[in-house]
C-alpha cells in the first residue's frame, strides 16, 4: 500500500494539497495520506499528523517565539514517517519550515517532490543550491519559475495553476450571493480579507476596519464583508470589531462569514486583500483590490532589503505590471486604505480599468487540469504498482 507525506503550513497549500490529493486518490485508490494540512487535505482522505495552525505563523521574530511549538512538530512528522515506513514526501511551498524538513527527509531515504514553488525567484535565490541538492523533482505553477529552474539545473516541470480547476463566481452571479451574504438592497460592498494566518489578522484588520469606518463617512449606505480564514480563532475577530467601535452585528457592522471566500469575492464591489494567493483568487473572481501588507518592523527591515521584485501582489506579478494598487507596511494605513477602496468605489472608469485588467489573468495562468497532469507525473515517479495502468504523463518539463 503506497503511503505519501504531504506538508501544507497555510491555507492557500492545503487547498492546493487537497486539490491534487484527490486526483491522486483517482489514479491510486490505496494510497494513503499522512498529512501536515487542514480541512482541504482532511476532506480528501489525508490522516493529519499535525494541524496546520500549529505552523502558520510569518515572520522572523514570530517564529522564534514559537520554536519550542514548531520543533515538537517537526519531530512528530518524523516519527510518523518512520512509523509508517513512507519514502516519498511532497512538500508545499512554506519553504521556512519545509526546506528544514527535506533535509532530515533526504538523510531517511524519503523521495522528495516539491510543489509551489518558494518565492526564491524573488528573494534569496541561494536557496535555489539547496533546492538542487535536496529535491528530486520541482512542480511550479507559474511558467516562468520553471525557466528559472532550469537554468539552475533542477528537474522541473509546469503544469499549470491549479486554480484554473476552480469554479468562481462570474457577475451573473454577484446580485444572489450579494443579496444572500449582505442583505437585500442597492448599496455597495467591499470585502475586508486580512489573510489567513493569525499575525496576519492582528495586524491588518484592525486598520481594515478603521478604512471602512472612514469609508463609511463619504459612502454612508457600504456595507462590509468578511472571509473568516478556518485557521484563525473567531475571537481575534471580534475583539479587533469591538476595539474599532463595532459590535460585530447588524447591518452597520462588517458581516463575517466562515470561509467561502470566492463568494464573497463574488458578492462585492471592492476589496481590501492581504498578499498571497488570495489576490489571485480575488482577480479571477473578477473584483477590483487594493492588495495590503504589513510585517512586524524588525521582520521588515530585514525584507526590504532582501526582496527583489518590484511587486508583492501576485497579480500584479503575473500581469508584469502594476494592474492594482499596493499598500506596504507604513502605506497600509486606514486612511490609504479608505482613499485606494474609495476611489475604485466611487470612480467608474477606475473600476472599469481594473476589471479589464483582471480579465486577461486567465490566458496568462493556462489551461485548466494542473492538479491532475501533476498527479499523473508524481504517480509515475514514485514507482508505486498503482501506476502501471497508466501510460507516461504529459507534461510540460
């Protein structure tokens, strides 16, 4: 019985995970998953070995805080790896953690795939060496990652994005998922999206919630929604809500709602989204963004130096062009915030540019299938009996 560890530390890879699980329950039906994820991963059959939320944390000083948490991890998966004699591991993005983890993997024997890549291509490119020497095959999702591979001499191949498999809401849609998240009426909405790790949403919600209170003045009838992130307490939530003067209900308050987020995307004129993976969902939704970020200081000044790429928005990045504004660190401010959002809101031709813009994600990403083509090729790697019925995948190396 072939058995895999599959290590997803956020939200947005373990959906990818989960995705590209599922594909390979098709073609494997007796795999079995052991998994660092949530419920993207749980839902398509892995055994979690430890929740992802014991991991999800960003930035130096943050993570030095949660050393002792982080190590007792780490030495869990190990042992699970032992126990249940698994040799082939794929790992998924979070290179901080996962980097750390191919090396102990490597000494054991363990087989390692590597999909999403880290942003290495943006800052520390060094990494690229250990990349080389720990990892036996690269999966990217984004075409020119793979030319950067290469050109590094790491086995490589692109397959496509993965979330060219999704269904997203279109404007057809927006009227029924506005009316059944926000109520009944003519009003705007914008979306208040602080990420998904908790350090995230301590840090952005809070002045999220100030620029919709700012909004709110010169667009008295805007109304608010809310994506609660699954891996972030509800609590931290509501006492942001109950420092900036909300209650957290009723119609004047930001409306929560537990994940759906391409929906709500869907549901919205506007949108505040932390950077990530969420500003490319939130642009092949089709919504108008202002993408924010904002890191602990001393984790900061250490980036800033560091990162070599003249956007932090992944849509802004795959477009090669500024198609959205950007707010960093001291600019995400609320008052920033509230002229960016106010601006998209209340100037048609703004919001029309950037539509248009948003538009043209879809043929830049590829054709949909990624998950199942990099399904195939990790099957037929791994030498497992299951992929006998199968011919050599097709892909893009």
């Amino acid at each position: 019985m072939p058995r895999v560890l599959v290590v997803a530390g956020e939200a947005s890879g373990d959906q990818h995970a989960g995705r590209l699980l599922a594909e390979m329950n098709k073609i494997c039906p007796d795999l079995r998953c052991f998994a660092v994820g949530g419920p993207a991963l749980e839902r398509a059959g892995a055994t979690l070995v430890v929740p992802m939320e014991r991991l999800s944390v960003i930035g130096l000083f943050e993570v030095a805080s949660r050393l002792p948490v982080i190590y007792g991890a780490y030495r869990t998966i190990l042992s699970a790896v032992r126990e249940q004699g698994i040799r082939t591991a794929i790992l998924v993005d979070f290179p901080d953690f996962n980097l750390i983890l191919a090396r102990a993997l490597k000494k054991r024997g363990v087989r390692i795939f590597y999909y999403v890549s880290p942003q290495i291509w943006a800052w520390r490119k060094g990494r690229v060496r250990t990349i080389r020497r720990l990892v036996d095959h690269m999966f990217v999702i984004f075409p020119f990652e793979a030319d950067f591979y290469r050109s590094h001499g790491v086995p490589v191949t692109y397959a496509g994005h993965p979330l060219m498999d999704v269904d997203f809401p279109g404007q057809a849609d927006k009227d029924v998922l506005k009316k059944e998240m926000a109520g009944d009426g003519d009003f705007p909405v914008i979306v208040l999206a602080p990420g998904s790790r908790q350090g995230e949403v301590g840090r952005l919600y809070p002045r999220m919630l100030l620029a919709y209170s700012l909004l709110r003045k010169k667009i008295p009838a805007l109304r608010a929604l809310v994506p609660e992130a699954p891996s972030v307490p509800e609590r931290l939530y509501r006492e942001a809500e109950v420092e900036a003067g909300f209650s957290g209900e009723g119609a004047l308050g930001p409306i929560r709602v537990r994940g759906r987020f391409r929906e709500v995307m869907g549901a919205s004129d506007c949108a505040l989204v932390a950077s990530g993976t969420a500003t490319l969902e939130t642009g092949l939704v089709g919504t108008p963004m202002v993408v924010v970020y904002a890191l602990n200081r001393g984790t900061y000044r250490i980036a800033r130096r560091l990162v070599k790429v003249p956007a932090i928005g992944m849509v802004n990045l795959v477009s090669g062009r500024t198609v959205v504004p950007e707010l960093i660190q001291d600019e995400a401010s609320p008052e920033r915030m509230a002229e960016e959002a106010g601006r998209i809101l209340t100037e048609p031709d703004r919001n029309a540019e950037i539509r248009k813009d948003l538009a043209s994600l879809r043929e830049i990403l590829g054709a949909p299938g990624a998950s199942e083509r990099i399904a195939r090729e990790i099957v037929f790697l791994s030498d497992w009996d299951c992929q006998s019925s199968f011919g050599a995948p097709e892909s893009r190396h």
